[in-house]
C-alpha cells in the first residue's frame, strides 16, 4: 500500500467518524425540534450520506479495496461540495445559514468549514494518487 492510500483512508475514518458524531447529535436536535427546516433537514441527510461514504471508504483503502478509493473520492467531492455550500451560504446570506448560526458562531463555523475544506482538497488529491503495483519500480528517465 502506498502512503497516499494510507493517509487518504485514515483521513477518511476520521472525516466520518466525526461526521458520525455530528449526525447523532444533529439527529438528537432535529428529534427535538418543534418545526422540521427543510433546508436542514436536507443537510442532514447529506451528512449522513457523506459520512457514511467516507468511513466506509476508508476502512476499505485500508484494507487495500480498489473500490474504497473511489468510494472515498466520491465522499470527498460531495464533501467539497457541501462545505462549498455552507461557506457561500454563511457569506452571503445576511442572517447565515440559520438566525441561531448568524446569533451565535457564524464566524466559528466558517472556521470550521474552511478547516474541513482543507483536508477534504487533500484527502481527495491522495486518494486520486495511482496505486503502483506490487515488486513494480518507479520509470527512471
């Protein structure tokens, strides 16, 4: 295995499983709530999609799968494309994403998202890394 794979997949474990965490505690709210956010409540699916795509992924480049390095690219790019969104959502929209985000941690969350975009870039570029195979050598020019 190569040390892109290997990054790409524990960077992928770690993205769901945090996704994970904030899928049972945005669940937790969302069971709660009074009014169901149509707008929140499709991003909440879309947590849970990405996440799970993610961790599984991961676990599969781990495990040396050619399927967990597709499996990963596609959490990675509907991860860039959600976290795309919350940013151009907290910046341009007067009140944020929610007046509860706009009152409290707009600028936190924006933080956050740019952090997340970061090692998502990242993990993507790894996980687009090509194999090399087993007792193959490098070309020499």
């Amino acid at each position: 295995m190569n040390w892109c794979a290997l990054i790409a997949g524990a960077l992928a474990v770690l993205y769901g499983v945090i996704g994970g965490v904030f899928v049972v505690v945005g669940g937790a709210e969302l069971a709660g709530a009074d009014t169901l956010d149509p707008v929140g409540a499709v991003v909440f699916l879309a947590l849970v999609v990405i996440s799970g795509l993610l961790l599984t992924g991961g676990v599969l480049l781990l495990a040396r799968r050619a399927s967990g390095q597709w499996t990963v690219v596609a959490g990675a790019v509907l991860s860039i494309g959600g976290i795309s969104y919350v940013l151009l959502r907290t910046s341009t929209a007067p009140m944020g994403v929610t007046p509860e985000l706009a009152a409290s941690a707009n600028t936190e969350l924006r933080q956050i998202a740019v952090v997340a975009l970061v090692l998502a870039i990242v993990m993507l570029a790894l996980a687009l890394v090509p194999r090399r195979e087993q007792g193959s050598r490098p070309p020499t020019w």
